[in-house]
C-alpha cells in the first residue's frame, strides 16, 4: 500500500498514524484516570457512609445505654402504684428521717409524653408545703438528690416566717416553702419499684456543705432576737391571787437566754424564772379592779447578744352580779267577756236549771237555784231564773243576764239587801 505513495504521501501517513496512536494513548490515558478519580470518590463516600453508620451505631449504643438507665431509675409504669410509693418516700423521708411535720403530699396531674405519636412516658406532678428549718431543707436537697429517680424540683419558694413583738417583727427560724414536683414513669420500665441511691465520690462532703449553707443564713440575720410571751385572760377576778407562766424562745435553739422582769405596777408581785433561763411564774397578789402592766426583759449570749422586751397587761374586774329578771305577772284575763248562758231549762222535778259555758277555756255549769260557780275570781250565785234569763248575786250586787249577753254586760244591776 505504500509502495505508490510518493514519499512526501509517505512522511504525511506516518505523520497521521503517529499523532492518532498518541491521541489514542492520552484518550486512554484520560479515561483511565477518570475511572481513576471517579473510583477515588465513590470510595471516600463509601468510607463516609461507613463512618456515619459507625457514628449512628455508637450513638444507638449510647441511647441504650441511657434508656437502660432511664428505664431502670424510672418510677414503675403503673402511674397509680407509682403516685403511691413517690408520697410513701416523700412522707418517710421529711417526717421520719428529718423530722418535719408534714401535713399531706398533694398529687396534682399526670401528663402523658408522646415522641412522634408514640407515648414514651406519663409526667406526675406534686406538690408539698412544709415548715421546716434551713437544716432541714438543705437535709431534704441531699435526700432528693441522692434518689436514682427521673424526679425533678420544677418551681421551689421560700418564705421565711416572722411573728410579731410588740410593734416589730422577728424571724422564727422557721422557713415555709413550696415546693412542685415532677417525676417520670417511663412506658418501658417495669412494674416493681426502682428506688434507688447514689453517693457522692470520696473528697465530696455533703454534712460540710449543709454546714457551710446553714452558718451562711441569707435569711436573717446572724443571730435572732429572743422572743418572750405570756398567755394571760382577758380578765382575773378582783383580790384574788393569780399565777402566770412566761416563756422565752429563740431561733437560735443554741442560745443561752436570761429573762427577767423590769418593773410592774403591783410592788409585791415576784418574778420567779426557772433554771434554764428560758420560762418562769409571775406571781401577782389580788388587786382592786383595774389594769396593771409588767415590763419584761429576755437577752441571748449570741453575738452580738440581742433583747427584747415585752409588756405583759394584766386586768382585774369585779365579779359581776347576777341580775335575777322578775317574769312579769300575767295579765289578768277577763273571763265575763265570753262566757254567756247558752239555755234555761226545768229538771224532771220541774226546777229550773241554767246552762253557763266559757268560750276561752271551754268550761261549763249546770247550776239551780241556790248553786254558784267561780269566774274571774269571783263567786256567782245563782238567785233566780226563768226562761230568758237568770239572777246572779256577785260581790253585793244582783246581776241579771239575758241568754246568749256576755257576763260582763248585766241587763240590771241591784244592789243586794244588807
């Protein structure tokens, strides 16, 4: 084929097999390394899906290892025994083991938790208002939070409560709190109860940090006034002798209190205060009627030291006097008015006999000649009768009265012969 080609023809052909085996090789070379780069990426995706799914993988991992946690510190799935051992725990823990009186726990609602439409866990709420110490509440924290349970304290008030001296307020030592409360009853869990505890690691002391809260009082000052108080009647009968107990308190139960009496309208009362320094008799002779008052002083060794006086108010009445009531005398009731007589008749003997009768009290007379009869503390006596009417003698007088006329309107009125 060659052999009549002129040899520029032939350098031509060379020249063009030469230049297509070239392109050839780099066309060759181009899509090998397209393959190349193509293989490269589908092997970093496979290498980033695999490491995805590693990560998904220990994730799930993880998830279960937390929801084999939250399954075992869940409170059992039966939201009604669950309810029951939660007040069981609240109440063991703040009356027997801290020693608060706690007057009732408080169930509230329970919220069903859904994820995705699907119920995962019904949320309990509570809520509880005890009157406790600042120990005691630090005390109860630690309880709550040593409890391997799903609860939590959702909302906490304090309100520290005071009581009035005189015209100023002292604190009692005593805080009244409020607190709501949340737990947990996982779907998963079981039906027995996952009470459970944690400790603190070694080097955690929780008694130094309850220590450190209670010295640390943000809600008072570093020592509280003492307290004194009398309880007295409103009155005491005049000249007799009379006893009364005073008693001093103070928020800083450590305290060494001292009470005494300051000075007193009676000169011979007697203070008399007891060992402890914290009560004592106020000892008061009879006095006249009147109002007597006593100063009294109670002082704490805190420091600083703190007082407080009170003025007890003692009053002496006279015993009042009976005042019998007299029941007034009953009106006298004028029986004449309606009492008529009512039919004049003859026995078989053929004596007249007349019929009297009472219209008030309904008593009635069959009375002849001669006969009587008492109306309206008087004696009537029957003087003569005949058919339309009869004689009566009353008090001196002869009264005559026709049938059916009231006896206190006489037809004739005569005055009996001496």
């Amino acid at each position: 084929m060659f052999q009549n080609l002129t040899q520029r023809e032939k350098i031509l052909a060379l020249a063009t097999f030469g230049t297509l085996g070239i392109a050839i090789l780099f066309g060759g070379f181009f899509w090998f390394m397209g393959h190349y780069n193509a293989n490269e990426a589908t092997l970093r995706s496979i290498h980033g899906q695999i490491e995805r799914e590693d990560a998904r993988t220990r994730q799930a991992m993880a998830a279960t290892r937390r929801k084999a946690w939250y399954t075992a510190t869940s409170m059992n799935r039966d939201t009604a025994q669950a309810k029951n051992e939660y007040i069981a725990w609240l109440k063991k823990t703040l009356r027997d083991d801290i020693g608060v009186d706690l007057k009732g726990v408080d169930p509230e609602r329970t919220t069903a938790l859904s994820h995705e439409g699907v119920k995962v866990a019904d949320q309990i709420s509570f809520s509880i208002r005890p009157v406790m110490t600042l120990d005691q509440l630090t005390r109860f924290l630690e309880k709550f939070y040593s409890l391997d349970a799903l609860h939590r304290i959702s909302s906490f008030k304090l309100t520290p409560q005071t009581e009035s001296v005189g015209r100023k307020k002292v604190r009692t030592g005593k805080l009244k709190t409020g607190f709501q409360l949340q737990v947990l009853c996982l779907t998963a869990a079981g039906q027995e109860s996952q009470f459970g505890f944690h400790f603190r690691p070694p080097g955690v002391s929780l008694e130094q940090a309850r220590e450190t809260i209670v010295r640390r009082d943000i809600f008072g000052p570093a020592n509280n006034s003492p307290v004194v108080k009398a309880k007295t009647r409103s009155s005491y009968e005049t000249g007799k002798d009379i006893s009364l107990r005073l008693t001093a308190t103070d928020a800083d139960k450590d305290d060494r209190l001292t009470l005494e009496m300051l000075s007193g309208d009676v000169e011979n009362a007697e203070f008399v205060p007891a060992a402890d320094g914290r009560s004592g008799s106020l000892k008061i002779p009879g006095q006249e009627s009147g109002q007597y008052k006593f100063i009294f002083k109670v002082t704490d060794n805190g420091l600083p030291k703190r007082s407080t006086q009170e003025t007890v108010t003692i009053r002496f009445k006279d015993k009042p006097v009976k005042i019998v009531k007299k029941e007034p005398e009953p009106e006298l009731v004028d029986f004449a008015q309606e009492t008529r007589i009512t039919g004049n008749l003859k026995d078989r003997k053929g004596n007249w006999l007349v019929l009297i009768k009472s219209q008030l009290d309904g008593r009635s007379w069959r009375l002849g000649i001669g006969e009587s009869f008492q109306l309206d503390d008087k004696t009537w006596k029957v003087q003569t009768i005949n058919k339309a009417s009869a004689t009566f003698s009353v008090n001196g007088e002869a009264l005559t009265f026709a049938r059916g006329k009231p006896f206190d309107k006489p037809q004739a009125r005569v005055p009996m012969p001496e």
